[in-house]
C-alpha cells in the first residue's frame, strides 16, 4: 500500500464522499480526496466527518425526535474539489460515490465533471457505506500504479458489483422516514414485530430475511457474511449507530471466521457516519464483504 499521494505526484486523483465511511488516516496516506454531505439537525446545518456532524449527534437527536435531514454537495462544491486537486497537480480525476438511488451525490459529480479543467470520470458505485470506500480504495491501488481514470474508474465499478453490504436494523421506520424504504414495508415489519435484515441490491436498500429476535438477527448476519465471503481474499468491515459492544463482538467474530481469506488483514470495526446513521437509526449493524481483485 503506498503511501505516496497522486496529488502531489500529477497523476489521477481519486475522488469519494464522506459516506464511503473510510478512516480519515486511510484516506490522507491514499491521497484519497474526500466530499463531505450534510446533515441537518433541527435548524442547524454540519458537515460530516471531523469538526462537524458526529454520529453521537444523530443517534441523539433520533431517540429525542429532533427532526435530521441529509443533503448532497451540491455541483458549485464539488467543481470547487476537483478544482483545488487540479492546483496541486491532477491531471485527472475519478470521483467515486454513494449510489445515485440513494443519493443526489453522483449527480452533483457529473454536473461538476462538466465544467472541470481536467477530465473527470464519475462512479456510481451503486453501493453505500464502505463498500464505495472499498471502491475508491481500489481506484487509488490503480491511481498509485499510474493508471489513468478510465482504469481506476472499471476497478472501482468492478469491485463494488462484488461487494456485499448486509445490515440489520431495529426498526424501518428511519428508512421510511428518509423514503429509503417503502411506506407498506416498514408497516409490515412493525406489524410483525421482525427484526429486518438488509442487502443493498441494484443501488437500492432490498429486504433479505427477517427474524424473530435481535439475537438471532445478528447471529444470521454474521452466516450471510462468512456465506459472501465464500474462499475468497476478502476485506471485511463492521459498522454499527449507538451499538459497539455488538458490533465488536460481531468483528471478533468474523475475524476469527475468516481469518484465511483475510490473510492478516483486521477486520474493522468502526461507527457508521453521521449521515448514513440518520436513515437507518440507533442499534443498526452492518456488514461489509469486499472482495478483492488481485
């Protein structure tokens, strides 16, 4: 993993946003240029990411009613991103992002692609989470070995088409609230009194399973990750909202599991951004299973 920045080095930048989930060290050792969203809690608008919206923040603004809302960069935004890496030495960019299903992201970047004064390939990963993180990771492993944005752009494409995101949650009414998820769905799931387990599927969140008990929720999101992650070299991470104690159990776990596909690699573990929390609440676990190319 090389430590070099392409920015600095006039080669392809990547580009990602700020619901790709990747550690900020991550990111700044990759030369990874990362967009925040926007959360709005009650009146107040805040970044995501450091010195702005936390997800501490979002989980207690939910469990007290105070109305979040999420919003895109707009294009002014992210033309004024490619501009700054431009100046510092990128001759071209690949802007990877959330799913345009789930999000206006994707747009603002081709918008912006338009007007950049170097060309600017945009991804829509069709995913959410780190599993667009994984994306760009493997945009900026090609990036780093001097590829151009067309080709840092198809290895990004081909590893999200690969990746598996399994998430379980407490309750649909967050995804309906933020029309991630149908009305009559999130109805059935409380009528029913299920715990729902998710996939994300053609860029949208899919009903996978659902289950009696939290318990037994996680036991089967831990299965379908071990099942996704078959023999294969595999990246794996954890995310959770107001929920560490289960999410690390469930890293332990699925370290130990697959630890020959992981080869040494740990599995991380971490709490979901502040902008991805607010659709889907306190309690939500996710699982990430990225395969790797090479």
């Amino acid at each position: 993993m090389s430590s070099e920045s392409p920015v600095s080095s006039g080669r392809t930048v990547v580009v990602t946003d700020s619901t790709a989930s990747l550690p900020s060290e991550v990111a700044a050792e990759r030369g990874i240029v990362v967009v925040p969203l926007q959360v709005v809690i009650g009146a107040e608008v805040h970044d995501e990411g450091e010195g702005g919206a936390t997800p501490e923040m979002v989980a207690a603004a939910l469990k007290s009613f105070t109305p979040v809302s999420t919003s895109r960069p707009s294009p002014a935004a992210m033309t004024e991103v490619y501009e700054r890496a431009v100046a510092e030495g990128a001759t071209e960019i690949v802007s990877v992002h959330i799913s345009g299903d789930m999000s206006g992201t994707f747009e603002s970047a081709q918008l912006a692609a338009r007007s950049a004064s170097v060309p600017v390939v945009a991804v829509d990963s069709r995913q959410v989470g780190v599993a667009t993180g994984y994306a760009a990771l493997a945009a900026a492993d090609v990036a780093a070995a001097g590829g151009t944005a067309a080709e840092a752009a198809a290895a990004a494409a081909a590893r999200a088409e690969v990746s598996s995101s399994l998430f379980y949650v407490d309750t649909l009414e967050y995804l309906r609230r933020g029309g991630r998820i149908g009305a009559a769905a999130a109805l059935l799931g409380g009528a029913l009194a299920v715990k729902p387990l998710l996939t994300i599927a053609e860029g949208r969140v899919e009903s996978l399973e659902r289950v009696r008990t939290s318990a037994r929720a996680i036991s089967r999101l831990e299965e379908l990750a071990v099942e996704a992650a078959g023999d294969r070299p595999v990246d794996v991470c954890v995310a959770h909202l107001a929920s560490a104690d289960r999410a690390g159990a469930l890293a332990g776990r699925l370290g130990e599991r697959l630890a020959e596909q992981l080869d040494g690699r740990d599995v991380w573990c971490g709490e979901l951004g502040a902008v991805l929390g607010a659709h889907v609440g306190p309690g939500m676990l996710a699982v990430c299973v990225a395969p790797r190319l090479c």
